[in-house]
C-alpha cells in the first residue's frame, strides 16, 4: 500500500517500478522492492499507470511461471492494440489521460 499511496502522491515515477517486459514495452513490476509478490502494469507516462494482474512469484523469472507469463502476455497485447490505435488516429494519450471511446478486447 506504501507504493500505491506514493504514485498516488507523486506520479508513477520509473524508481517505483522494476521492469518486467521485453525491450520496447512498457511492462513494469511494483513493487521494486525484494518481494514474492508482482503486480505487472504498463507504465505509459508519469501520470498514466495500467494496473494489469499479479500473484506470488515462485520462478526465478516471470516466463518460468505459466500464469506470471500470461498476465505480461495479456499487458503486451493490450499495448500493442493501444499503440496501433494512436497510430490510426482512434487513440490520443495526453499527460494525464487517455482519450478514446473505443473498447478494446484482449
């Protein structure tokens, strides 16, 4: 809770986050912190945080794990659907917010 209450103060800063994904995407980790427990989101901008699911890790690494692996699978997706959308002009991300009345399904 110290974590959500400190991005809620302060933004979601990079030093809250431990990055998780593949190079290119914005998959990150909270807490950064030696912990069992990962909550994966994507970090789109110090304002914009996509909270996406988690668990307790029990593997060394996330792909080692079939459920840690889905849940950065599904984020990645979503990000590229998103990434797509602002490409074609459906989807505008400002500072704080972002901008659509679109639905994605993943």
């Amino acid at each position: 809770m110290r974590f959500v209450e400190q991005i809620l103060s302060n933004g979601a800063l990079e030093r809250y986050f431990r990055r998780e994904g593949k190079m290119g995407d914005s998959v990150v980790a909270l807490p950064v912190l030696k912990s069992k427990l990962r909550l994966y989101c994507l970090r789109l901008t110090d304002k914009i945080l996509i909270l996406g699911n988690g668990d307790v890790k029990r593997s060394r690494t996330y792909e080692e794990d079939d459920t840690l692996q889905g849940y950065v699978i599904d984020l990645q997706k979503f990000e590229r659907l998103l990434k797509q959308e602002v490409r074609a002009g459906n989807v505008e991300i400002a500072e704080k917010e972002i901008l659509t009345d679109k639905t994605f399904e993943v």
